[in-house]
C-alpha cells in the first residue's frame, strides 16, 4: 500500500512554492516525519516531513518545479530499502509519428494546436490552461494580457513564477510602463567566464517587495547620531549577572527595541499603514528584526514588543535568530510587523538608508559604533558614536513626526533610565 506525498499547508495567502531539493530519492528507506524535502515559498523554506515510513517509490516532482497546495509529490511504499522499490508499468510511447513534445507544444502556440492530441479537453487544445488564480491577480494588476507571459506549468500554465520572471525581463506592466531594455548579449570571452543562477522564490521576492515599496511609497530618510557610552557602560556592568539571571546575552538590540517601542507610542503614524484612503493605526508594536541568511534577507517578527521586558525581547530575538539561519522560521513567525529595525552594524556599515518594508511606515537603520570626536560642555571628547538612519513613508508621517521619532530613540538610548521609568 503506497502513501501520497502531499505539499503542506503553506500558510496565510501563499498558495503555492518551488522544491528547492529532495533529501531523498528513489528506492530510500525514510522513516516517520523524515525530511525528505525541502520547498521554497514567497517568505519562507518549507520542510516537507515523510507521512509514513517505508520505501519512496517515486518523485513525481522535480527540483525547481513549482507546485500548488495539496499537490502530489511522490508516494511511499511498505518496504524496508533491502531492495530497490519497484518500477511503475510505464505508459504506452507515443507513437512514431508524432513529434517529440516541446514548451510549445504546451503553450498555446500554433505547433501546440496540431499537436494536441484526441481525447484532450477543449481548454488544453484551444490555448492551454487558464493562469494560476495567484499569476492571473498580477496579470490583472500589472496590465498583462495571456500573450504577454509564456507558462512552464502543466499544459502551458502561467504560474505566478512566468509572470514575475516576464515582468522582470521587461514585459510591460501597464499601458504608461515602458518596457525594460533587453540585457546587451556578453562577448563570447565574457561568457565562458559568466554563471547564469536562477533565483531563488525567496530572493525574487525581496527583489519585487523592495521595488514595490520605492514605486508605491514616498520614501525619505532622516538621519541623527546616537552616543552609546550609557547604553556600552550599563552593558558592561550588568551583562554576567543578566546572563546568569536570564539565559541569554545582553545585547544592543533589547534597548533599541524597547526605545523605537516608547518612540512609537509618542509618534503612531510611524506604526501605521496606508489602505487605500484609509490610515490604520496599530495600538500595538509587532517589530520585525532585518536577519541576513545564506538565501537572502528575512525579517521575523518580535509581537507585542511593547509588551515585553528587555530579556524577553533579547531572548525571543535569539530564537528567530537561530531559526532564521537555520532555515526553520514558521510563517507565523514572519508576519504582522509594524515597524522594522535592520542593523547594518554587524556588517560594518557607517550609514545608509533602509528601504521600508511595505506595508510599513517606518525602518530604523542601526549602524557601526565608531570612537569619533564631539563636543561636550564646550570639550571635544572622544565617544562611541552610532548614525541612525529613519526611513518613512512621507504619506502619512510628517518629517516633524519623523525627526522627534528619532530624537526620541537617541533620548532613551543615551539615557537608558528613560527605559526603566518609562520617560
């Protein structure tokens, strides 16, 4: 008796993903909620457990295909792996005559119509299938017509992956869109010593979310100086004993949390959003912690970190920190922020300027502590200066807001007390 092998529940509003690997292949012995398989989605990597133990009988999937939810992977059989599963009854060839299958022949073009054999639905023979309900919404939004995208699914199929892939080829997104040029052919020395990459889903996902939110939204930045001598020197004083106590690390993280939390209360338009003519006003404060990875950027969320005391956030940061790097971040992990903190320090980085993680309003840019020269009480002192960078949708936050938002995050940090009495 064989067990199917079904992709999961992937979460809220993602409804299909690529197989990234299998860990397993034909004729394996796998036991009982084994990983087997790895996929990809929009936010997140997604193992795929064994359902049974046994022998896998066969992939139905291949690496890189995109798949929806519910659908078949592969199937495990009773077995204990002494011998290789047994192979399928392979189906009747085609014959002789017929041309080998080709893209077009599942796209809809003229050579797909010839070729489309007795016994097919009118849909298949008439053009292929109609786009995925996810690829068709942003078709509609970007303008695209069925001509515009080429399928690589089943029958011709538009995935949601033709579309973006056509749009970030150059396909026109809206009738006031010009086309992107087309990338100038490398010289035949150049070429051998290029590499082509495929993205992956996560990477072309960051890719349109930062575009988006640069076309969608009037993004400034204001920039201030912090000076961490309090912040260093309550740190060094208390970090064993916070260690010992708690069970984790006292970083710099749990004060700028809890700082951008105070700010937030005094100034919420930076902990809104925009939908459509309406402002929704957040009463409380989801902060999503920017994690570098060896696939890309993702920002889990810390929620209700207002809520929270300096050790919980430092703890609940850790936990994403480590889920993040090891690829098991649930998607509930990912989802609800409301304002964005992205640390470019630990790389260093002196300055720069976050883009906002859309819907937000606001990301606040941390950077490198530098010993600099200020002037203190008519002195020039030497002290660890950090830059501040606030990134903020001028739609709905004004640069009043936005600039007391940030000298409210340099108050608590240079006077940490501010955090304990809650000033």
């Amino acid at each position: 008796m064989s067990t199917e092998i079904k992709v999961p529940t992937l979460g809220e509003s993602v409804t299909e993903a690529t197989i990234g690997q299998w860990f397993k292949k034909p004729g394996d012995r796998v036991e009982l909620d084994e990983t087997i398989a790895e996929l990809e989605t929009d936010k997140v990597t997604v193992e795929v457990p064994a359902p049974a133990a046994g022998i896998l009988e066969d992939v139905a999937v291949q690496a890189g295909e995109t798949v929806g939810v519910g659908a078949v992977l592969g199937s495990i059989g009773d077995g204990d792996g002494s011998s290789p599963a047994p192979e399928k009854p392979k189906a009747p060839e085609a014959k002789a005559d017929r041309a080998p299958e080709t893209k077009a022949d599942y796209g809809g073009g003229a050579a797909g119509h010839a070729a489309a054999p007795a016994g097919k639905s009118d849909e298949a023979a008439s053009g292929g299938m109609s786009p995925a309900p996810s690829a068709r919404k942003i078709m509609d939004e970007k303008g695209l017509s069925d001509g515009d995208v080429e399928g690589s699914g089943r029958r011709g199929q538009v995935l949601k992956g033709d579309v973006l892939d056509a749009i970030g080829r150059g396909a026109p997104s809206s009738p006031q869109e010009t086309p992107k040029a087309a990338r100038a052919p490398s010289s035949p020395d150049e070429e051998s010593r290029e590499e082509r990459v495929k993205m992956t889903r996560l990477r072309q996902t960051i890719a349109r979310r930062l575009k988006e939110a640069q076309d969608t939204a009037a993004m400034l930045t204001t920039f201030n100086e912090v000076d961490m001598t309090a912040v260093m020197e309550l740190r060094k004083k208390y970090k064993d004993l916070f260690e010992k106590k708690h069970g984790v690390k006292l970083g710099f993280m749990g004060f700028f949390t809890k700082a951008v939390c105070h700010a937030l209360k005094e100034i919420p338009a930076v902990n809104a959003e925009i939908d459509g003519t309406d402002l929704i006003y957040k009463n409380y404060a989801h902060i999503g912690v920017a994690v570098g990875t060896p696939k890309g950027l993702v920002v889990p969320v810390v929620r209700d970190a207002d809520q929270m005391t300096i050790a919980e956030i430092e703890k609940e940061i850790g936990r994403l920190g480590v889920a993040a790097r090891d690829g098991k971040l649930a998607m509930a992990d990912m989802q609800g922020g409301t304002f964005t903190i992205s640390n470019g320090g630990v790389y260093g980085s002196l300055m720069s300027t976050p883009i906002l993680n859309a819907p937000q309003s606001g990301i606040l840019g941390m950077h490198k502590i530098q010993d600099r020269p200020v002037a203190i009480a008519g002195q020039v002192v030497i002290r660890p200066m950090m830059y501040l960078a606030l990134s903020y949708d001028h739609r709905i936050v004004d640069g009043k807001e936005a600039v007391t938002f940030l000298v409210r995050v340099k108050d608590s940090l240079e006077d940490p007390e501010r955090l304990v009495l809650d000033l």
